[in-house]
C-alpha cells in the first residue's frame, strides 16, 4: 500500500488512514464545564470550598484529616463523551484508575427504552431522540468501520486518563469482540491483556433457533503499566460442596505427594475468569427500563476486584447507571458521562436512592460546546466585529424551524408563517429585555405573533413575558432551540423538532412559623405529549403525571442550583408529594427560590420566585 508504513500486526478498515497512510487525527477540545446542578450539598458546604480556594476539579488525595466530600464531588456529565474526555484530559491525565464502558455494540436498539408514567406507572416506550439517533449514526452509520472509529478516538483518550497501575474493563458481544480486541491490543498494547472474561447468564430464547442461544459477553481487561489493583480475597468464591467435605483428607491420588493435605481459605476459593450472573431480575429495585442495563453484582465484581475506596471509577457510556451506582456503594469516587438527557435522569435517580449517598453534581459543556459547534460550522469572526458569524448562523437556525429571513429589521429576525421570529445568541440566554425589544418592534408592525427561539433564558423569562405581551397585544411564544441542531445528518434529514418551554405554575407560602415557608406544586403542562403514545395519553387524568422529579434551591443566586429539597418516583413508590417540606431561614431578607421540575422524557423545566422574608 503507497504511503503506508506498518510495522506490527493492527486492524485496518476503511477511515482509519487517510489517502496519505496517516492516522486521522483525534479532535481534542479543552472546554470549560459547567455545574448545572448540585445534589446533596449544603450551600454553606460550597461557600466553604470555594474559600479554601478549590477548582471545579480538584481531585480528592486523601490528605490526613480531610474527608472523602471535603476535596471532591462526584460527577454525572451530560454531553458527548468525546468533547468530554477531550476537555478532562487538563485535570485527569493520568488520575482515573479504573474505566468500565458498555459501548453501543447492537445495532439500532440501544436507545429505545421503557418509561413509566404517573402513579399507575403506565408504561410508554421513549423513542430515541436526534442526539442519540447521532450517536447511532456515529456507530452504525457506515457498518462496523465506523464503530471501530468511533471506539478507537475514545479509547485512545481513555488511555491518556487513565492512571499508571490503573485498569480498563470493555464490555462486548460476539459480534463485535474480536474487532475491539484488536483496537484494545493496538492502543494499549497486547502485553497488557490481563483478561478475558466471560459473563454467562440465561434468559428466554427465540423458538426455532438453529443454533446455541447466545448467552455470554466478553468483558476484556486491560492494565496500564505493569502493576495493577487485584483484590483477590474481595471476590473469592464459595467452594462446592465435593470440595468442601475434602478439606482435611491427603490428596496423594491427585497430586502425587501422599503427604499432603486439603487446606481451603477461608475466604473461598480462587476465582476463575468465566462468571456466571444472572441479569437484574424484573422485581429487583434497582431495575431500570433499559434493556441494556447490567446487573449490580456484574459491577460489584469488578469495582471490588480492581478499586480500593477512595479510587477513581469512569463510565463515559454509563446508560443506566449501574457503575455509578456500584462505585457509590463501595465508597469510589467516580465520573460518569452520556450523551442522553433522559439516562442522565435516571442516574441522578438512582444515585440519590442511595442511602447517604454523597455529593454530586450535574455538569455539561454548555454554552462552550455551543461555541466551539458554531465556530466549526459558521467560522471565526467572519465580518471581523469581534463574534462569530451572526447573519449564517442566525439564517441556519431559522431555515430548521421552518421560517424565511427578513432583512432591514433591528430585533425581528425572520417570519414563520403570519408570526415572527426573533433567534437567541448560540452562547447567551435569551434575556427579558432583548424579548421586550422584540415584541416592541413586533407591534410597531402590527403583527399580532411573535416566535422567540432560544438556547437558554433568562430566570422568570416566562412569567414576564406573558405580561408584557398582554401590554402590546402580540401573541409570544417561547421554543427551545434544541442540542439536536449541532448534529449536521439529523438538520439534514429534518430530524430537529423546537418544542414550546413546558408550564410550570408553583406557589410560596408561608407557615405559622417565623420565617418558614414552603412550596406547592400547581401545575405542570409537559412541551411535548405527542411524545406519549396515544394509547397511554388516554389513560392520564392528572398534570402531576408527566412530573417525575422535582426539587426546591431555597436560596438561588444566579449560579448554580443546589438541591435543597426533592421528592421523585422510583420504580417501587410511584407516588410523587405535591407539597415541599417546610424550611426555615435564619434571617430576614430577599430570597429568590428556583423550582426543578423533571418530566418523564427527563427534560427539564425551571421557575423563580422571590419572597421576602421578615
């Protein structure tokens, strides 16, 4: 092959190499984070760490009298996890000790799952959306080649954050394990194999196969460096019985040393690489609605076998959540990533159903990964006023939704049908003024409806926006431009719906109690319930169906929101308060309270409500 120079053994397939023999290179964004949510946290804890001056990513050592929450919070990130681990490198090259990955290894089915609705828990089947149809495209869309470039970039970033003594367990099927194993031997190196295990379950099986039903996985470890964490007596094994009621006797016809004699650990036996785990039973609480869910006890195996408390656990296709889950459980740290809004949900969900669990925030890239998407499709600067292209960008957005440019105006944008359309900026919220703006160049018009796309809104937009539009008759509607128009082949295809902002309708009242307050849920009207499959729709009687979560920052200040009070359903208690707890301030004064609600697709809606306290 011209231009190419191999000098070992390694897996081709087309899109590795470009038409020079080089290696495309991997994209490696440093973007910033953004905390989105803070669970299980006092604000008091978090004005204490930001006066001992510690980062969003200060990693938690283990210094003499310094607790596992003082120096660390562990991380759930909603995001691609290429541009995620692309913008951990700065802090955790080298810092993460185990990495467990349940890549996509199906071909199409991985993102449809089961979700359960209201009390009576009726069960609707989530589509999956543009983004995660993206991530099956990045997979599948060009057959096995483009998964293993997929899989390749992030194991290669895997690699570089993972620690030296540290350890890689890759879950895979049969279709797909002796490829990945390749990648594996050529990133990591062949040498470092230190197992191939083999996970045996059983399960109901299609009549009229005409073969061995398929009921294992392999799961491949890998070490990095010549020394890793094999915590033997943590995952010993029972003895059989044959073996047991041997202990004792000379075992000369076995051994040929009639001298010695049968002496078991106590602890069991040693293990083999073969495990044999049933999948998580259908009555077991932490059983989710994801078909691909693992069961705990798989996780368990690993975590406890290769972690010490206190190490540093990944899952960057996390899913469900059960690595997370486990690595709380065992007292690990962990950092766990997934491109779908609603897998995120159902993480925070579990994770928090966990007695005492700790500190956890809720991050994504944000505003900075709208940036670096916009720069890379639009350019940099292009008329030289200091911003990105405006005019191509603004014209992108509207072409989505359906609507023609207009020109010659200041805030109007476009027209969508009789209405108009105003476009938020790619890296700002849409504020009350620039709506103000708007709508009054709206009714200088005359027209009777105004369309406001945005990313992101300014706290309370909502409520003062339909104030103002009583004021000037203009008819606002509020859409959310969705992170689905980053995605070249779903704009394309026309995949991208802009969903009106969800309703949301609370009351703050005060109790008989000195400066105690509480929250009531009035009403929730969820954007988007052709989503709800009609059979289900019919059976719904009441709004606080479609709410799934919904938690209470007494005490917002423009940051980030920390979780003061939550109530949510789980698998076994369906039912959902209305009512927050009471909560008492300390002292007179202006407080601004935001109210979280969740719905059952996992998106998110929010409300800010000031009172003053006397």
């Amino acid at each position: 092959m011209a231009g190419f120079d191999i000098k070992h053994t390694e897996l081709i397939w087309p899109g590795k190499y470009n038409e020079n023999g080089k290696r495309r290179e991997i994209e490696r964004a440093n973007l910033p984070f953004q905390v989105i949510e803070r669970v299980k946290e006092s604000r008091a804890t978090r004005e204490a760490t930001k006066e001992r001056g510690a980062t969003l990513f200060d990693v938690w050592e283990g210094d003499e009298g310094q607790t596992f929450d003082e120096g660390w919070r562990n991380k759930l990130i909603w995001g691609d996890n290429l541009l995620v681990m692309s913008s951990l490198l700065d802090q955790f090259t080298g810092k993460i000790d185990l990495i467990y990955i349940d890549p996509p290894f199906a071909t199409g089915t991985d993102f449809t799952v089961t979700t359960r609705v209201g009390e009576e828990a009726f069960e609707a089947t989530k589509a999956p959306t543009a983004i995660e149809e993206k991530a099956y495209r990045d997979t599948w869309g060009e057959g096995l080649g483009s998964y293993l470039s997929m899989l390749y970039d992030r194991l290669t970033l895997m690699r570089d954050l993972l620690a030296t003594g540290g350890s890689i367990f890759v879950h895979v099927d049969r279709r797909v394990g002796p490829h990945v194993k390749h990648l594996l031997d050529e990133i990591f190196g062949a040498e470092s194999l230190i197992n191939e295990i083999v996970w045996c379950y059983t399960g109901p099986s299609s009549p009229g196969m005409r073969a061995y039903a398929n009921k294992h996985d392999t799961i491949y470890w890998y070490g990095r460096g010549a020394s890793w964490t094999f915590n033997v007596d943590d995952v010993r094994l029972p003895y059989a019985e044959s073996t047991q009621r041997n202990e004792g006797r000379r075992t000369g016809f076995t051994t040929g040393n009639p001298d010695l004699v049968v002496e078991l650990n106590p602890l069991g036996k040693y293990p083999e690489d073969w495990w044999q785990i049933p999948v998580e039973a259908p009555a077991s609480p932490v059983r989710t609605e994801y078909p691909t869910q693992k069961p705990e006890r798989l996780l368990t195996k690993i975590l406890a076998g290769s972690t010490n408390p206190g190490d540093l656990v990944a899952d960057f296709f996390v899913g469900s959540g059960t690595a997370a889950a486990v690595a709380e459980k065992l007292g690990r740290r962990w950092i766990a990533c997934d491109l779908g809004r609603y897998a995120i949900h159902v993480t925070r969900k579990r994770i928090l159903d966990i007695p005492d669990c700790k500190s956890f925030e809720v991050l994504n890239l944000g505003k900075y990964e709208r940036q670096y998407w916009s720069v890379a499709t639009f350019g940099d600067d292009l008329d030289e006023d200091g911003t990105i292209s405006l005019f191509e960008y603004v014209a992108f957005i509207l072409k989505l939704y359906g609507a023609t440019a207009t020109t010659g105006l200041q805030h109007l944008h476009g027209k969508h049908s009789d209405a108009f359309v105003h476009v938020g900026a790619v890296d700002a919220p849409v504020t009350f003024d620039e709506v103000t703006s708007a709508v009054a160049e709206c009714a200088a018009l005359k027209a009777g409806e105004l369309h406001i796309l945005g990313w992101e809104w300014e706290m309370g937009l909502n409520d003062l926006v339909s104030d103002d539009a009583k004021k000037h008759a203009v008819k606002i509607v509020l859409r959310q431009i969705p992170r689905e128009v980053m995605e070249a082949e779903a704009a394309r295809k026309g995949d991208v719906q802009f969903f009106e902002l969800a309703y949301l309708e609370a009351s703050i009242e005060p109790t008989k109690n000195a400066r105690e307050y509480r929250v009531s849920l009035e009403n929730f009207v969820i954007p988007n319930p052709e989503l709800v499959p009609d059979e289900v729709r019919e059976q719904i009687t009441r709004w606080s169906d479609y709410v799934d979560y919904w938690a209470v920052d007494w005490d917002f200040r423009d940051d980030t929101f920390i979780q003061g009070w939550v109530t949510y359903r789980t698998r076994r208690d369906r039912s959902l308060e209305l009512v927050s707890d009471p909560h008492v301030y300390e002292a007179p004064g202006e407080y601004r309270i935001m109210i979280k609600v969740i719905d059952v697709f996992g998106n998110d809606t929010s409300k800010l409500v000031t009172v003053s306290v006397d």
